[in-house]
C-alpha cells in the first residue's frame, strides 16, 4: 500500500525554481557586453611627429559582370567586347595594376567568360579574382 502525507503540489515546492535567476544572469551579461563596448579605456598620448611617407595606394578594383545572356559589363555599364579590350589596354598603362573582380552568372557561357580572360591576359592583367556568393 503506498501512503502519502499531503498533497502533489507539497512536493513541486521542494524543488528550486532556477528560471528567474537564469534569467537576471542573461540580464547582467547583456548589461556587461555593452557597456564593455562602451568603455573603450584609453590612454592619453602624445604621439611623436615623423617625416615618413605616406604609403601608395591600394589598386583600384574593376567589376567586369556577365549575364545569362553574354553581355558584359563594366562596373554597371554594358559594353562590348571591343570596348573592353580597349579599356584593359587603358588600366595595363598604369602604375599600379587594378584587380579585376569577375562575376560570371551561373547560366552564363563559358565562351564568353573565355574571353574576356583572354582579353585581359592580352592586356598584361593578372590580378583577377572570381566572385561567388
């Protein structure tokens, strides 16, 4: 036979309820990660003034994109084939070689994106990075 004193909702008391206090800790992390961020400590300096040069700049970088239905462009401007051969023989004059970021639609031709690798291989550019997603 089993025997109990008092009710079922007795015993659910005994437990610790750690929900609340779960709860103000997430509360004072978040708290903390602000106001961390916040308080960005800093030394005061007097930096020392020096004559050196300013390094050169970056190279710039060109979009060259081909859609699905093979035409090319030139940051957001169509152009032709003709036009780009002419504009990669323009940036192959300068000091600092662009990079050329190439973003090829997936349903695009191969032949095209062929060619125009050609084109700027022709032109003496060799810093060309492929764009994915």
């Amino acid at each position: 036979m089993a025997f109990q004193l008092g009710d079922d909702d007795m015993q659910d008391m005994n437990e610790m309820n750690l929900i609340p206090l779960i709860d103000i800790m997430l509360v004072l992390m978040i708290i903390f990660m602000v106001t961390a961020t916040v308080l960005n400590p800093s030394v005061p300096l007097d930096l020392p003034k020096t004559s050196a040069t300013v390094n050169e700049l970056p190279p710039k970088t060109i979009q060259v994109s081909i859609d699905k239905d093979a035409g090319v462009y030139w940051d957001d401007k169509a152009i032709t084939l003709e036009e780009l051969e002419t504009r990669f023989a323009a940036q192959s004059n300068e000091a600092n070689q662009p990079t050329i970021q190439l973003r090829a639609d997936k349903d695009s031709r191969y032949d095209t994106i062929a060619q125009v690798l050609a084109l700027a291989s022709q032109a003496q550019l060799t810093k060309i990075a492929f764009v994915n997603e």
